[in-house]
C-alpha cells in the first residue's frame, strides 16, 4: 500500500464565499482529501493551480526530490500565490480571501465567478513559519493584498503587543474592524497611487524605537520596495528581522512579474 504524502497538492471545490468589503471576497474551500493537510499557522504562503480556459479542473503538479513536474507541461494551470487565512481540520475546508481588482486576472477574474462547485488545486503551506516573528516592536505594512496575511499576525499577537500597522486600501469601506491589540496603533489610506509619498512619509515616522523589533511589508512592489529601503538601509534593521515580499506589481501580470520578485527577494536590501 502506498502512503499518501501530506505534502501532495490536492483538488478543491468552492464550498462558499462572502464578501468581506467591496474588494475583498472570501473564498471557503472544500475537500475530504484537507484533511490531513500540513497545516501549521494562518497566513503561510499557498500556492493555487486555477483550470486552464474551457478547463474544469486543472493538472496538478507531482511532488518529486527535484521539485514539482508536470506530466504534460503543455496543461500547466495557471499558478498563483496567495495567503491560507484559515484551516479547519474537522470540516476539511481552506479560506482564502481574494482582492476583486477586476476581470484582467485570472485569480481575480476566478473569485468574481465564484460559485459552489468550481475546482482550484492548492499546493502545501510555505513561507515562514511562524509568520510573526515574536518582537518587542511591531511594524507592518501592506495593500489590500497584504491585509489576509496582516490580519492572521494580528489575531497571533500577545495582548500587550506594541507596534504599528499601516494599510492602504481601495476605499473607506474596505477597511473592517481589525483585531488590534490596545498598543498597536492603525494608520489608515485609501484612493489610488497618489498616496504612495504620504504613506512612506507615514511609515518613516513609524521606526521601531527598539532593536528588538519585526517590520513586515508586502503588497504592491514600489510600496514593497521603498518601505525596505527605509528599514535595511536607513534604520539598518537586521535582515532576520524584515520580511518584504512584493505581492504583485501595478500594470504587470504574475507571469511577467515572478522572476523580478524572486531577484528582488534574492537582494537581500542593504
Ligand atoms: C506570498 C504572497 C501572498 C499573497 N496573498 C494574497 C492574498 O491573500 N490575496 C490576494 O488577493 N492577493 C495575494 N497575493 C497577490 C496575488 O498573488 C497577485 O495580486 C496576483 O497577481 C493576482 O493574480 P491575478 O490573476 O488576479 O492577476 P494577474 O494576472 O497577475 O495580473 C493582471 C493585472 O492585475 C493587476 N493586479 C494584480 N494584483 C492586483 C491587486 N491586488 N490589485 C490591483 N491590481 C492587481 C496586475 O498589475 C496586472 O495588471 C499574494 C502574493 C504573494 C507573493
């Protein structure tokens, strides 16, 4: 007999979904075969194989010592990363929330068709674990992409949590109450690219005034990129201590985006 590995991706259905505010949708996925998914914290990286056009359910990848390989390479799906907002082992289900930026991706375009029934794949967790680092000090930062990861580091805080947290989002009403503990204060834009100068200026004012602290930024890659520059060369905070990951970049789609993330991750920003 052989033994499944946990680690295998796996077919999943949408099982429900809700809109969490005019750009952010949540979608509940559901398959017996979560339920000895490798589960070890909310806001680990996933990745989603979404079915080719006039496809309904896409390839997946096998796991091989070498990596993921395609038995036809000429039907990959279409891969892209996301946040695991939640897990729930007894209901075999996975949530994910998508921003709804429009019909001109294929992830977006998915979640605004979402209905009961469609098939996704999903790989196994990655990323760091556990996603917030313990610090005296918190800093993060992100769009609306960044806010399912943010929101799962704010409910793994200790009360006494210090620290800040920065957002940047479509409009007003996609802002939700926020599990924040009573010592992390909130600053809030919203609107278009316009606000990029106001929300690094804001940022610069945010410097963790301890060494013992953790700056997490993740979203649109010039956000990405200049917030990194602020923490690893001007306040020299310690690689360890930063993560910054461009989530997407404005007028590129994943495919012509994926390699200049992985250069810019591979810099290590000093
Ligand atoms: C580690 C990681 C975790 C992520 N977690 C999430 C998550 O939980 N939820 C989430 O929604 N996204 C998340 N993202 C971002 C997501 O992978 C990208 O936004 C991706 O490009 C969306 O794919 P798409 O098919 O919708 O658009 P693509 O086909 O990649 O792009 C099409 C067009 O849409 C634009 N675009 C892409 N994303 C956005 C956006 N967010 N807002 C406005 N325009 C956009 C592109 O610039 C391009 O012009 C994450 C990314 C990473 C690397």
């Amino acid at each position: 007999m052989t033994t499944l590995s946990p680690k295998r991706p796996r077919l999943l259905r949408v099982q429900s979904w809700q809109d969490l505010s005019p750009h952010l949708r949540r979608i509940v996925f559901h398959s017996a075969d979560l339920a000895d998914y490798p589960f070890q914290c909310n806001g680990a990286h996933i990745k989603l194989f979404l079915p080719l056009p006039g496809q309904d359910v896409p390839q997946l990848p096998v796991v091989t010592a070498q990596g993921p390989q395609w038995a036809d390479k000429a039907d990959k799906p279409i891969t892209r990363t996301y946040t695991l907002r939640s897990y729930d082992a007894a209901a075999c289900t996975v949530s994910v929330d998508f921003v709804l930026h429009g019909d001109n991706g294929p992830a977006s375009r998915f979640a605004l068709a979402a209905s009961p029934g469609l098939c996704i794949g999903i790989s196994p967790p990655a990323g760091p674990v556990p996603m917030l680092k313990a610090a005296a000090h918190y800093l993060l930062a992100g769009d609306l992409s960044a806010l399912p990861a943010i929101e799962s580091m704010l409910h793994d805080m200790a009360p006494d949590a210090r620290g800040d947290v920065l957002l940047w989002l479509p409009e007003r009403a996609d802002l939700r109450p926020l599990p924040l503990p009573a010592g992390v204060r909130l600053h809030s834009f919203f609107g278009d690219a316009d606000r990029h100068a106001a929300f690094i200026d804001t940022l610069r004012q945010c410097r963790p005034d301890t060494d013992d602290c953790f700056v997490w930024l993740a979203g649109e890659a010039a956000l990405v990129a200049d917030g990194r520059a602020l923490a690893r060369q001007q306040w020299q905070i310690p690689l360890a201590c930063c993560y910054a990951v461009p989530y997407w970049r404005r007028g590129q789609d994943e495919e012509t985006y994926h390699q200049s993330r992985h250069d810019f991750m591979d810099s290590d920003g000093d």
